[in-house]
C-alpha cells in the first residue's frame, strides 16, 4: 500500500449563475500549485489548491486537504471534499 501526493488546482467556472468545477491541473509541489491557483483567479471566477492522498494502487482515498482558495469557490465545496 504505497500512498502518493497529488498537488491539483481546481478551477471553478459560473455555468446558469452557479459556480461549478472547471479544469483540474496537476502541479508538482504545494507552493506551485498555490502559485498556480493565484494565478488563475485572475482568469477564473475562483480556483482552490488541493493536496491530494490517496493509496497508488486501488486509487483510494486516504485524504484530501485545501491548501488555499481564490476568488469565488462554492460554500460547501471544503464539505464535498471531506465527503469523497
């Protein structure tokens, strides 16, 4: 049971007036991924940087933390992070 890190930015995109989840990007560290995020909520109407862990084999999920928010991010996205 080897577990890996993921670092991701989840973009967020207004489809019918609410804030859905866009394009997912893969960073290679925390700070990239932070630095990704900011940049991109220049662009977006919000992003959020992720740190992902999950067992590389069977892909499940051990846990999944915020490291930062930009801009607009749905209220109960940090509560369906918690739920996957």
């Amino acid at each position: 049971m080897a577990m890996k890190t993921t670092f991701l930015v989840q973009t967020f995109v207004l489809k019918r007036k609410r804030l859905v989840p866009g394009d997912r990007q893969v960073s290679t560290t925390s700070s990239a991924a932070l630095k990704r995020a900011e940049a991109m909520a220049a662009r977006m109407p919000g992003t959020a940087a992720l740190q992902i862990v999950a067992d590389d084999e069977t892909g499940e999920l051990e846990s999944a933390a915020i490291l930062g928010q930009f801009g607009e991010v749905p209220d109960d996205f940090a509560e369906s992070l918690q739920a996957a």
